[in-house]
C-alpha cells in the first residue's frame, strides 16, 4: 500500500509530461483564424502553428475540397488525390509532387496523432495547380479565397494630419464604390464579394480611426469631435480606385481664439506687424480640372482624353502645394463627373478662394500646332459698359430708420476687379512652363473666358498641350510630361505668393 503511494506521484508527472508533449506535437491555434471565402459564404479553417509554421490537416482539406487521403509507403508520403490527378506529399522533406511536377513546401508533412498536417501553402502550390476552382492563399490578410469572387486589397492611409485631414482609400483591381458622408464618419461600401484590408492601426489629425465597416465589404472613417463636414470623392486610374477624402477643421484655425498672451513689460512695445490676426496672403487655391463625366474635351489619338490629363495634373499640383507651401487647394472635381462653368467659379468664390487656376488640354484644326499655352481674362465692350453701369450705387434700407448705398457688381463681372492681378499671374505661369515644356505659337493669350469671369480673385487658364498633335498627345499622358508641368505651374504659384507678400509690406 505504501509502495503505491510513493508511485502516485511519479505516475502523475510522466501523465503531465505526456499531456504537454501531446500538446507541442499538436501545435497552437494561430492569433488570427484563416477565414475561407466562397460563393456559399464566410467560415474559419482550423489551422495550428507548429514550430513556427502554420499547418492544417488533410483530414480537413479532404472535408472541404472533396479529395480522397491516404498514407501511401510505397510513394513515400502520403497521397492526394482529386478527379485523377494526385499529389504526394513527402514526410521528410518540404516538397510535393503534383502530377510529377515537384513543387517546393515550407516545410514537410507532420503527424499529430492520427492527423497527417501540411503547411497551409500546400492549397495554393499543391492542390491548385489541379483543383478546377481557383484557390488564392493571402495569408497577410488571412483570407483563402476559393472560387471566381471579386476580393480587391483595400489599402488605407492618412496622407496629411492637417487640419484639414486627408486620407485615401486605395482598391485594388478598380472596384464600383458608394460613399456615404455624415457629421461623424465617411462609409465606404466596396461592390465586392469580400474585402482585403490593409488598413491603419490608427487615425490622424482630424480623423480618429480607418476600420471595417459594421456592413460586409464596408470601410468606415471616423472622424473626431474636431472635425467639419467631410468630402469624399472616387476616380479609377490604372486599374485603381482611389477615394480621396477630406476633412476640415470644425472651427477654422483663422477663428480660433488665441490662448491669453502672458504679460509684457510696459517697456517693450509689442512687435507692430507680427500678429496673430495677420492673413497669408494666399490661403486658399482652388484648382479647376476641366470637363469630365461625359464632357470628354478634347480626344487625341490613342484615346487619351482632356478631363482624364486635367485631372491627373490637377491631383499632382494639389500635393504638391500643399506639401511644401502649405497653401490649402480645392478641387473643383475630385472625379470623373461634370461641372458646370458657373458652379466652378461658385466653388471658388464660397471656398474664399485667393487664386484660380483653370486646366485644360488644346485642340487644333492643323495636326502640328503643339505647345502649353496660358490665358487670362479680359473685358470685352459689353462687359465694360455693364462694369460701368454697376457703378451706380443701389440704396437699401438700414434699421432705426434711412438708408445707405453699397455697389453692385453682376456675378460674371466679378473678374473685373481683377484683371491687372491676373495679368500678372498669368505672365508668371507663362515663364514657369516655358521653363519646362514648349510653348504654343501664342504662348499667352487673354479673353472673356466664363469661367474666369465669375471668379472673384486672380485667375488664369493654363492649355497643357495640344492633344490633336499625335506626339504630344502620347507625351501628355506621361507621367513625366504631367510632373513637368505640374513643375511649372508650381514656379509660378510660389513667385505669385512673394510677389502678393511684397505688395502688402509696402
């Protein structure tokens, strides 16, 4: 009796030990499941990490892809088999034969008991090769997506903190997308059947996370307590669809109160132009791609088109403005839709807009006329005799009684005040392209443009090229032509800036 109870403990340990070897030799169930996707729906694959790599189990492989298993010693590993075709896999080596083509494994089969295991890269290497579904292993984003199913990799980003906040959803192929925007969050609803996310483990500025939406294939934006009424618009390029989504300051910093200054000897007289009201002398640039929706514009050869080139440079100009001057740009369209005349001239007027610039691409009867060329405006008699007219003051009534005379000016005239700060502007634009690119055989024109009319600030029109010349049209659509006169344009904002700075400290 006493000699068995000086053995029990002994039998518990070897049961313990046996218990945790039991255990190692079955592995750990990964962090994340792998979630398998198909036409009939979403479920989790048992999977299990073993000496650092992820294996599943045939027996499960067999229950969800219908091939038959069986341990086979005289082929030296164990055998797959699916319509005919067959797999071996080696137990000593990371390898399979399929079909008796070899095909390298990361590591070789495993027994766990009476499982045979197979690192999980044996369903894309192994048996897709001979499955007559598509079988796509993404192990980053633990999706095993089987079937013909639209699954695009969404990657997020939060581009500049701010404020203003900008962020841009990637979606990879181009994938149709509807985006809803409210006071508090921007959803992004992907038409797909499943989404690959790369998202941020964070948020920025006036954004305070990017995450999966609560509907399937959605992205929700969060935004802070800080943050305005957002915008959010897609355009498809290069297979892409990218959401561009913007955020501005609830309060804007020109309102926000500025904390109590601490108290100044009456001896030092306070520094008489360093002030906290004091207003850049540009703030705000509105950037006006021209056409788009179904407003093509101009078409060269090739099929490249107007609003696609003006787009893309207009896109190229923002970031790089806002990058290393750090003047807020707006974009009269963000995508592929149309704008009229007038509601561009709008957007820059309520945007309070201090400079307009207006992209377009040229079109010639002649094949040869080639060359970027700028435009500014100028009042025609009409408008001169109108302008006149509008110098007679209009009387409205004041409260407590009487009345006081302010002058009226038509929407379309609002360029009149203008015209010598344009001039200016487009004089500048004019030498930075021609610093860059050629220059057309009228390199800088001017006209009663309408859509430079209504803008109540300094505006030009900029001709990047002339699309019916076949050469340049191939060259418009290059990236290294667009940055060229992205480059251009940019000279010409910055020396406007200095030159608008020098006019005030006068």
């Amino acid at each position: 009796m006493m000699g068995a109870l000086k053995a029990a403990p002994i039998i518990t340990t070897v049961v313990v030990l046996l218990v945790v070897s039991l255990l190692q030799a079955q592995g750990t169930p990964p962090p994340t499941p792998l979630m398998l996707v198909s036409l009939e729906g979403r479920r989790p694959i048992p999977t299990t990490v073993l000496s650092g790599q992820e294996l599943i189990a045939l027996d499960d492989v067999a229950t969800l892809f219908q091939v038959t298993v069986r341990e086979d010693t005289l082929a030296g590993g164990i055998t797959v088999t699916y319509k005919g075709r067959t797999i071996v896999v080696s137990d000593d080596q990371p390898m399979a034969s399929v079909d008796g083509r070899v095909v390298t494994l990361p590591s070789p089969a495993a027994r766990a008991g009476r499982r045979w295991l197979v690192p999980v890269e044996f369903l894309s290497r192994a048996l897709a090769p001979i499955y007559d579904t598509r079988i796509d292993l993404r192990r980053t984003s633990r999706l095993l997506i089987v079937g013909d199913l639209r699954v695009p990799r969404v990657v997020g980003r939060v581009d500049i903190p701010g404020p203003p906040t900008r962020a841009t959803l990637e979606i990879t192929p181009a994938s149709p997308v509807t985006l809803t925007v409210d006071a508090t969050r921007i959803v992004v609803r992907v038409d797909a059947d499943a989404l690959e996310l790369t998202l941020p483990s964070g948020g920025g500025g006036l954004i305070e996370q990017i995450r999966p939406g609560d509907q399937p294939n959605t992205v929700t934006v969060v935004l802070n307590g800080r943050a305005g009424m957002a915008r959010a618009a897609s355009m498809d390029a290069d297979n892409v669809t990218r959401v561009t989504i913007e955020v501005p300051s609830l309060n804007p910093p020109a309102e926000t109160a500025a904390p109590p200054a601490p108290p100044v000897a009456p001896a030092e007289p306070a520094p008489p132009l360093l002030t906290a009201t004091t207003r850049a002398a540009l703030q705000t640039i509105v950037i006006d791609p021209g056409h788009g929706g179904e407003d093509v514009g101009v078409r060269g050869p090739g099929g490249v088109q107007e609003k696609r080139v003006a787009l893309d440079v207009a896109r190229r100009l923002r970031g790089l403005i806002e990058n290393r001057l750090g003047i807020r740009v707006v974009l009269t369209r963000e995508d592929d839709r149309s704008v009229s005349l007038d509601e561009r001239a709008a957007l820059a007027n309520n945007s309070k807009a201090d400079l307009f610039i207006s992209l377009h691409a040229n079109g010639a009867l002649a094949p040869g006329v080639t060359g970027a060329e700028v435009f500014h405006a100028r009042l025609d008699r009409e408008s001169q005799d109108a302008l006149r007219s509008a110098d007679e003051a209009v009387s409205l009534p004041v409260l407590g009684g009487g009345s006081r005379k302010i002058d009226v000016i038509r929407w379309d005239l609002a360029q009149a005040r203008h015209v010598d700060a344009s001039e200016m502007f487009a004089g500048m634009l004019e030498e930075g392209l021609r610093a860059h690119v050629t220059m057309g055989p009228r390199p800088l024109q001017e006209g009663a443009l309408r859509v430079l009319m209504g803008a109540d600030m300094p505006a030009a029109l900029v001709e990047m090229a002339y699309l019916t010349n076949p050469g340049q049209a191939a060259t418009a659509k290059t990236e290294s032509y667009q940055t060229l006169v992205t480059q251009g344009i940019y000279d010409a904002v910055r020396r406007f800036r200095s030159y608008l700075e020098e006019q005030r400290a006068r």
